[in-house]
C-alpha cells in the first residue's frame, strides 16, 4: 500500500523532474521515489564516495602524465639550448642580417614540419616509454654539471 505526501518544490525542480520523467517515460512520482531511496539508502553515499574515488585516481593519473610531459619537454628545451648556445659561434654583425633572413625561413620550415607531425598524430611524447623513470637510476645518464628537472623543481621558491 501507498501513502500520499505532499511535497513542495521550487519551479525549476519541478521543470527538472517533469523533463527527466519524459526523456525515461516514467511518471514524475517514479522519479522523485528513485531519488528520495537513493538518498535514503546507506549505501547511496558508499557509491558516491567509490564514484569520487576513480575520479581522483583518474585525476590523479592524468596531474603525473603531465607533470612527466612537462619534465621532458623542459629537459628537452635545455639539452637543445646549452647543445646551441656551446656550438653557435657569434656572428660578425655584417652576417647577421643574412643571417637572420636564414632564420626565418628554419623557423618557418620548423613550424611547418611541426604542423604536418601534429596532424598525423606523432609526438615525441608517444615516442618515450612511460615507464622511463624505472629504466635508468635516476640522473643516471646526466653528468653532474647538468641540473635534472627534479633539481630545478627544488630550487623553486
């Protein structure tokens, strides 16, 4: 047997549960019973609690995956800078215009190489294992006059 209840909603509840009746053809009673026992259930907030977990742990996956990419892509940057700025000799200022022009058409020419990887799908991320990091002691690979992310990350305020 059923008891009746009144109730009182705000309007923009009532909208809300009338739509959500109609999109899954039931009756707005039906709706509003699912909720008042999910509410009501001891094991409603267990679901909701599991739920927030595997968000978090996604969440939490993904924070590393960047944090990884950004640790490559940072120890990428500075290799290239101290590998250029060790070989390039400075330029007498009559080359520079000439050279600068030449500049121009690598960076152009980068950009352009760079466009055509990002359209198929290549990047130099998908190319590092993941697991990097269990491969090698750490700064195994790095002599001692290379600073590691890891140390740059500690000398951060």
């Amino acid at each position: 047997m059923r008891h009746r209840m009144n109730v009182y909603f705000p309007p923009e509840l009532v909208k809300q549960i009338a739509d959500l009746a109609d999109r899954k053809k039931l009756s707005r009673s039906a709706i509003v019973e699912a909720a008042v026992a999910s509410f009501l259930s001891p094991d409603g907030a267990d679901r909701r609690e599991a739920a927030f977990a595997r968000r978090l742990d996604r969440l939490s996956r993904q924070v590393q995956r960047l944090e990884r990419n950004v640790g490559i892509a940072i120890e990428t940057l500075a290799l290239f800078i101290r590998f250029w700025l060790t070989i390039t000799p400075p330029l007498p200022a009559d080359a520079q215009p000439a050279a600068q022009l030449k500049g121009r058409e690598r960076y152009e020419g980068f950009v352009e190489a760079l466009g055509r990887r990002l359209q198929k799908g290549q990047s130099l991320l998908h190319e590092i294992p993941d697991d990097i990091d269990s491969q090698a002691p750490p700064d195994a690979d790095t002599p001692e006059s290379e600073p590691s992310v890891q140390s740059w990350r500690s000398r951060d305020p």
